[in-house]
C-alpha cells in the first residue's frame, strides 16, 4: 500500500458525553513529520483527541485515519496497530515495575528480542533523556521530574528488529502543566529532542504558551467543539484573532466564556 502522506486524518470526528458535543465534527489533517500544538481552554476537549488518536476511546461519529489506514478499532483489539506513542499527564509508570520494565514493556512481546539486548535499549533511551544507572529501581524511589524523564524514555523506545512501516506520532497531553518556567523549558528540551530522535510526528496539548511556541510548528485553537483558529506560531504569535487573543492575554472578555463550557 502506498504510504499516506498525512500522519492524522481526521473527517467530522465527533463525541459526545450525555448530549454534550464535546467534539463537534472536526477536521483535522497532520502531515507526516509536522508538529502540531492544539490549544484551548480546560474542558474544551483536547485529551478527548488524544485519546481518541491514540485508540483508548472510540469516536461517536467520523473519520480517522492514521498513515492511512482507517481507525475502526480500540487499539488493543486492532491487528497491526499504527506507532502512536502517548506521553501522559502524570508520568503513569507501573509501580510494581522496576524502571526497565516500564520502559521495556513493549519489546517483551517480541520473543525474539534477548532479556540482554532489552537491556541494552532500555539503557540508551534513559541515557537519551538524562538517566543512568536507575533501571532496577522502582519509580517510588524517583522523584516527579525523573519519572516524568521515564516516561519520555518509555515513549522513545523502538524495536530496531522490526521492519517499522512508518515513523511514530508521538502526543503529550498537557507536558509541562503545573511545572515552574525552568522546569518547562527542560521538559520542551526534552520533548524536541524526543522528536528529533524518533523523527516522526507530534501533537501538544497545552496551554502554556512557551510550550506550545517551542515545540510546534503550527496551532489549533478548539472551543465549544470546534476548531475555531488554525495558523502557524508566527501567525500565532501576532494574531489579532479574538479566540487567539483571549487566550494568549487570558482575557475574561473574548468569545470564551464558563458558561459556553
Ligand atoms: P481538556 O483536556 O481540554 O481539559 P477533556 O478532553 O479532558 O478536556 O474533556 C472535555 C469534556 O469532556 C469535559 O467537559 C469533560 O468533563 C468531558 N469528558 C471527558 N472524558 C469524559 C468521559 N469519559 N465521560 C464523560 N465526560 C467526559
Ligand atoms: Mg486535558
């Protein structure tokens, strides 16, 4: 099959939640190797996308494919699942786990991969992203930023032995939320270098605006279930748009109010 030029493609992508549109016929399109941040308020939608890109929830209504194939499945059930890679909120590691076998998990499947060379490419994605010497640690005994590092590893890591169809789109739902400007920029460091080494595509969630400004390369606005403004951060940057201005001001007057939430 000739490979899609567009890493998501998404058609009228609908969900609702007890009558709510939450996700009111969106279109979406993301070109293999671009790096998208969408954008909004809280509750306006945006880990309801991921989630849905990622194959842990199903759409009420519409159309997503990504790499071109058709989504018609939660992942789990899904043969031949797209590389999609969710970076978390919250590092999300498995607490029982040691540190290599959370960021090992996905090449136990493969049998024909030994526990040493696991090892070894468990070691060189917590070597890119800072860590060494903690594998065999579990990840109560690290602190919040070095688990947050786990994570990013964890999303990093590729089975070399498989002949990969595609480069891996990676997402991370709102990455430097809550973390003080220092932080941040180290964490929007790390996601770009997590980019380049996985050279593939990604998509940000956030709203913060260093984040989203030095990480991607264009933005979607989304509010009250549509996609209100799209443009590149340059565009971004200067827009007299009202929902861009809102935001980036965080401005009470503009066309986002609590009660349209
Ligand atoms: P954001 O990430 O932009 O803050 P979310 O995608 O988390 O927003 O949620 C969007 C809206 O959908 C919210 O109003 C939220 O309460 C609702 N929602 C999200 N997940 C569910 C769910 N599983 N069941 C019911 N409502 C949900
Ligand atoms: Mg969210």
């Amino acid at each position: 099959m000739e490979k899609s030029k567009h890493a998501v493609e998404a058609k009228n992508l609908s969900i609702s939640w007890g009558g709510v549109n939450v996700l009111n016929q969106l279109n979406l399109k993301l070109n293999d190797g671009e790096k998208l941040a969408i954008v909004g308020p809280s509750g306006s939608g945006k880990s309801t996308i991921l989630k849905i890109i990622a194959g842990l929830i199903l759409p009420t209504k519409g159309e997503l494919r990504i790499f071109g194939e058709k989504q018609i499945y939660l992942r789990l059930d899904q043969n031949n699942p797209p590389d999609v890679r969710l970076v978390f909120q919250n590092p999300a590691l498995l607490g029982s786990l040691t540190i290599a076998e959370n960021v090992g998990f996905l090449l136990k499947k493969n049998k024909n991969l030994s526990k040493k060379l696991i090892h070894e490419i468990v070691c060189e994605c917590l070597a890119e992203v800072g860590l060494f010497n903690i594998e065999n640690k579990l990840p109560n005994e690290l602190s919040g930023g070095m688990q947050k590092r786990v994570s990013f590893a964890r999303a990093l890591i590729t089975d070399h032995t498989l002949n990969a169809k595609t480069k891996p789109l990676l997402l991370f739902d709102e990455p430097t939320a809550g973390l003080d400007p220092i932080a941040s920029s180290r964490i929007e460091d790390l996601i770009n270098k997590t980019n380049n080494k996985a050279n593939g595509s990604s998509i940000v969630v956030s709203h913060v605006l260093s984040t989203i400004e030095r990480t991607s390369d264009k933005v979607l606005m989304l509010y009250g279930g549509k996609f209100r403004w799209a443009g590149s951060i340059d565009e971004f940057k200067k827009s007299k748009d009202p929902y861009v201005f809102q935001f980036r001001y965080g401005k009470l007057d503009g066309p986002m109010q609590p009660k349209d939430i």
